[in-house]
C-alpha cells in the first residue's frame, strides 16, 4: 500500500494520462487535485481512443474510484457531458466510482466570457489559455467569491449567490467590448439541474479519501498541465492559475502530505510547449517540425500545434527539485527514432556564463542559450518494445544520460501511446 503522486516534469502534455493508466492497476483511488478541463488526456485502450478533459483517466478501470479534489475546478456541464459519454461506453456503471468535492469551485458562465473576452483584447500578447474559464474561476476562488459544488445543490442559494456576482461580471465583460447578455435565472436554474445531476457524485471528498486511506486503499494523485506552468513555480506570467507541483496534491484533495510516499515526475524524451512564454531548447526549424509531425504535437483540447524543442536537463533538474521527486517516467521515447543525434540541454549560457540551475527571472530565462551535448541517435522503431532490453542500445543510453543529468531514477519509459506499450522499471507502489 501506498500513495502515489504523478505531475507532469515540463510544461505538461507528458503523457501523464497514459502512465497514470498504467499505474492505476496497483491504485484503488486516482484523485485530481488541480487545473480543470483545460487538461486533456487522450487515452488508446485497445486501440479506442477516448479524451477525457475533467474525469481521472482511471475511470476506464473498472472497480476503480476517481476523485475530482477540491483543488479542481469544475465546468458541470463538462462533466455531465463525460459522465453521459463515459456511460454510453460501458464505463461508470457504478455512480459511487464517481466522487467530487463539494468544495470544488464552479466555472460558471460569466468566467468562460471573461477568459475569451480578455484573450481578445490583449490579441497579440495574448497568454493563450483555453478560454474555458479556468482562471477566472481560480480569480473568483482567491478573491472570496466563488460559487462552489455544495452551492450547486441548493437552488435558493445559487441563485442568491449567481445574483451576487454577476452584475460585477457583466461590468468587466463589457468594458472589454464583449457581449455581456448573461440573466441571473436561467443561469441558476441550469446549474441547479446539473448540481441536481451530481448531487449522487458530491461529497466531502477529505473525509472520503482519509476513510480510503485508514482501510488500507492506495491512492493515486494524478496531476494536470506540468511545472513549468505552476502558479508559482513556472515562467509566471505564461502559467497555468493552479500550483501544478507535487505539494499541490495535498492541498487540492485535503490529504495531509505526510501520507504521500513517493512522487514520479512524467517528461517526454524531448521538450514540447502550448502558448506564450520562454522556452530555451524551442526549435523553430525543420527539426522542430519534425518532432511536431512525428510526435503529433497538437493539443487534445484545442487542436493547437505545439512549440517542439530538444530535452532540456536544466529543467528537469528544476522539476526535481520543486516536486521532489522519487522517480521519472520518460514518454514518447520513440518519436525520437530516426533522429540522427538527438540533443539535450544540459546547461544554459547567459550573459556569457555558463549556468546549471534555472533563472528565477522571466527576462534572464528569455535571455538564455542552451549548451547541448549530442548523444548517438538510433534507427530501431521502439513501439515494439517491451523491456528494457528490447529497447537499442543508443536509446537506452539516452534514457541512462537523462537519469544522470536530472538526478532521479527512471522508473518508466513509453514507448507508444497504446496502454500495453509501457516498459515499466520499477513500480512506485512497491518501492
Ligand atoms: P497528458 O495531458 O500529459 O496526458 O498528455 P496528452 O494526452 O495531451 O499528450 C500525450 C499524447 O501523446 C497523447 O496523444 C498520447 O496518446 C500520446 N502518447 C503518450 N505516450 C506516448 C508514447 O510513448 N509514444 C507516442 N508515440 N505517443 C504517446
């Protein structure tokens, strides 16, 4: 028995999904504990392919029970949506495998108009969120004035609370030209029939999981977006409005850190990232294409090509440091087949010094040069592979020389995005 903690190492799309998938076989709980469905994970069982934005991918298991924590916040119709979807499938037969947090916060209409609204109106400095009202809900959450899944249940107080908050929102909507025709009632009445919808899910998810814990359930955290997008941790601004970090585990599910045990940082074989924001080992050539090409670097939410870039160990080190980390788990390890010398950054030049650690500063990062060291590329496809042993030679030095650059022993590589397609190491459950 033990808890288990899975973030995402780089600037998320790791792959967490699929190695959460994967573990989720030695876990009887996987809890989400930030972010919301601006996370997509896109899950192959079989060859069927399922996207799931808000919902632990370990719903696909039956017997299994996910937890939507109270760091998360929440788009009712969204999950409807995937409950319904999930449902037609075959999964989630049973309700109870199913629970949220009363405490979670609601997106709530007005947060989705003021994210696309404020996307519009920087145009070109844009951050590049979701516009699914992400932020503006964690905004609403820290200024004291959230509506949250325990209001959706109660009709006479979410239209209160709906009535409250909105003249506020539509004054912001409209300062930034956008339509602001939002009416307090049908917006009540709609929440209420999907809190009336979850109500069966609701619960005090804390008291769900200590229970889980005392009778000798592991759990399963399973983080969204990565590190480098952590509210404090990454390149602020260009973050995501959530602490992505491993401490945030605790914090967004209401499990006290001492029962973590073990900690596993997800990370491609090379570098991607969405949106704004510096990013030293981008590349912006042929190269880069390639890996976009071959790697199908387009995010599962948005369709969005993502900036693609060589391995960047300075990063990684970082990531070690601020999740802690006990293990890695290194994905997409066969896109980089064919490569003839794939590269990795193991230190940065700036301002004509060579540096290990990550600039604390935004501008000094931008500022930064990667130092790359080659390492022998190899022809093999992997996807076949289901040892270590399987893999090349040269791919397994190049998953040894990430070990050493970063630290922290590897402990999973991925070889394809097909569940099977998994080369576990060593089991983070049973360490
Ligand atoms: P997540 O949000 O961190 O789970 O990442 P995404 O789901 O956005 O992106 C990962 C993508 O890569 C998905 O389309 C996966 O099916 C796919 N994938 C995951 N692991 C591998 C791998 O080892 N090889 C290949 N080729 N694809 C992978």
């Amino acid at each position: 028995m033990a808890n288990v903690v899975i973030v995402g190492a780089q600037w998320g799309d790791e792959g967490k999904g699929k190695i959460v998938d994967r573990l989720t076989e030695f876990a009887d709980v996987v809890v989400r504990f930030q972010g919301g469905n601006n996370a997509g994970h896109t899950l192959v069982v079989d060859g069927e392919k399922t996207v799931l934005h808000l919902i632990p991918a370990g719903i696909l298991h039956p017997g299994k029970s996910c937890v939507i924590g109270n760091g998360v916040v929440l788009d009712p119709g969204v999950i409807v949506m995937e409950i319904d979807r999930l449902k037609q499938k075959g999964f989630l037969a049973d309700d109870s495998q199913l629970v949220v947090s009363l405490d979670a916060h609601v997106i709530m209409p007005w947060h989705k108009a003021i994210d696309v609204a404020r996307e519009q109106a920087l145009g070109a400095g844009k951050l590049g969120t979701t516009g699914r009202g992400i932020g503006p809900t964690y905004e609403d959450k820290v200024a004291r004035r959230g509506i949250r899944v325990r209001d959706l249940l109660d009709g006479d107080r979410l239209l209160r609370k709906v009535r409250e908050r909105l003249p506020e929102a539509l004054e912001e909507i409209r300062r930034l030209g956008a339509p602001a025709d939002l009416q307090a009632e049908p917006i009540a009445e709609e929440y209420a029939r999907h809190g009336n919808r979850l109500k069966r899910h609701a619960a005090e998810s804390s008291l769900a999981l200590h229970r889980a814990i005392r009778a000798g359930k592991s759990l399963l955290f399973e983080g969204a977006q990565g590190t480098m997008l952590d509210v404090d941790h990454g390149t602020y601004p260009f973050v995501t409005s959530s602490n992505t970090v491993a401490g945030n585990a605790a914090t967004g599910s209401g499990v006290g850190p001492t029962e973590i045990d073990q900690v596993v940082g997800v990370s491609k074989a090379y570098c991607t990232r969405v949106g704004g924001g510096p990013y030293p080992t981008e590349l912006r050539d042929e190269t880069g294409e390639r890996l976009r090409r071959v790697g199908n670097e387009f995010g599962a939410t948005t369709g969005r090509p993502r900036r693609t870039g060589w391995f960047d160990a300075v990063a990684l080190r970082y990531a070690a440091r601020v999740n802690g980390l006990d293990g890695l788990a290194i994905t997409k390890l066969d896109v980089l087949t064919g490569f003839p010398q794939p590269k990795v950054a193991v230190a940065y030049r700036f301002d004509g010094r060579t540096v290990e650690e990550l600039p604390g500063d935004l501008e000094d990062l931008e500022r930064c040069e990667p130092v790359y060291e080659s390492l022998p590329g190899w022809s093999e496809p992997l996807a076949g592979a289901r040892s270590w042993e399987d893999l090349p030679v040269a791919a397994r030095s190049y998953v040894k020389r990430l070990e050493a650059l970063s630290g922290v022993k590897v402990m999973a590589v991925s070889v394809g995005a097909d569940r099977g397609e998994t080369i576990l190491l060593e089991n983070p459950f049973a360490r």
